[in-house]
C-alpha cells in the first residue's frame, strides 16, 4: 500500500492466519479502490464468533450480515468467513464504503426534531431504519461514482424482489404503515445507484408511490449525511401521511 492507505489494525477470531490470509488480501485490496484510511479488521469464523465480538452490541439482525462497518471507538469492518465468496466480496466493499463515508460514530447518533417525525415512540426505530436506507444510498452512489457498481451486483441480487406486504391494509394505520415503509427503503435506496430510476420503478414488493417517492427525494440529497437523514426523515413523514387512507 502507499502512505495513503495505512494497514489496518488485524484481529482474527476463531480463524488461523492462514484461512484468514485470503480475505485480508481482499480487504487490502478494495481498501485502494475505496481509497479508505485507516481502519481496523476482525475476521470471524461464523456467527457465534461474530456474536461473541458484538457482545453487547448483538442483535438477532446481526447474523443476516455478511460483514459489519462499526464506528464506534474507530471505524472497524467485521468479516466472517462462512459466507460465499461473491456475497463476501460484495460485503467487503460496501462496507469499506461505510469506512470511507460514515467512519465516526456521529453518524450513527442522529437525532430530528419531534415534529419533523412525530411518531410517538415509534420515531426512534423508523429513524433508525431511515437513517440505514440513507448511508446504504450514499456508499452505493459513492461506489458508483468510482466505477465499482459491479462490486454490489451479488449483494442487490439477494435484496431484490422485494418480499410483498398487504399494502392496502397497512394503509389503514399510520404507526404500521411507517414501519413496514421505511423497514423497505434499505434496499430500494441500496439499488438506486446502481439500477438507475428506470430499472427501480419496476422494483416488485413495494407500493409505487414509495418508489417514486424514493427517486424524488434522493435527487435532492447532497454529500452531507446529517443533512439527509433530517431531509429523508422530514420528507417522509409528509409522504406517510398521504400514504394512509
């Protein structure tokens, strides 16, 4: 590497150097093409190794990962090896575009205004999942712009379709609608930078109001993470309202 992109910090659970070697190559690779800094690297066996590194930080979520970006103390990309490799690649990248992006844990501790979500105490998972849907967008964009779309082509694969939810009885309440709405944005956020608005419209799963919604409102978002987690949450609040009937 050259002085810009220093060696991260290498922690190996449950692995040998020797199975891990393989991934560290790989991480040390895209960490050039991302043009990261900085960072540190865990290398898991599997699940419970993940889960004993999470600790208090688990969530039953945790093990849908294939690799995990925290920032809390520093950035830190966790990789477990019991995954297929494409998905595990794929998994890299996007996650060092969390390093590159999101790498403090400001990112992750973002707050709106009660009245620019007024959900009750709802607000705070649906801003969770908001605030997710946004930082996927913006390391996909990012990765886009870098020409490293076809790095996330195995990763959207697996998102899409969309699994279809009973949309016109969700309309009927409000605190629903807004769960099951923003729990859908991840992934719709995710592939608009790689599928292009054209190819998101035809998205299957998700009411084409969301879509367009999606499509709308990203336009208008900058380079500024903060600023577009208050943005999206504001804006989709207003479009929650007319969604329900």
């Amino acid at each position: 590497m050259t002085s810009k992109h220093l060696l991260p910090v290498i922690r190996l659970v449950g692995v040998s150097p020797r199975e891990a070697l393989p991934v560290v190559e790989l991480v040390e690779r895209a960490s050039r093409e991302v043009t990261v800094g900085r960072f540190d690297l865990v290398v898991v066996k599997g699940r419970e190794d993940l889960r004993e590194v999470l600790g208090d930080y688990w969530t039953p979520e945790s093990s849908d990962f294939y690799a995990l970006h925290i920032a809390l103390e520093g950035p830190t990309v966790e990789v477990r090896l019991d995954v297929p490799r494409d998905l595990l690649t794929d998994s890299v990248y996007h996650d060092l575009g969390h390093v590159k992006l999101h790498g403090h844990r400001r990112y992750y501790e973002i707050s709106v205004p009660r009245d620019d979500l007024p959900l009750g105490n709802a607000a705070p998972k649906v801003l969770y999942l908001l605030s997710i849907a946004v930082r996927d967008y913006e390391v996909s964009r990012y990765l886009a712009e870098r020409g490293l779309a076809h790095t996330q082509w195995p990763l959207m694969k697996e998102m899409l379709p969309l699994e279809p939810l009973p949309w016109e009885e969700l309309r009927r309440n409000k605190l629903t609608s807004a769960m099951a709405l923003a729990a859908q944005l991840k992934e719709i956020l995710f592939s608009l930078s790689l599928l292009g608005e054209d190819l998101v419209r035809d998205i299957s799963g998700a009411p084409e109001e969301l879509l367009e919604w999606a499509i709308g409102t990203t336009g208008k978002l900058g380079r500024n993470t903060i600023q577009n987690v208050r943005l999206v949450a504001r804006s989709f609040y207003h479009f929650l309202s007319s969604f329900v009937r």
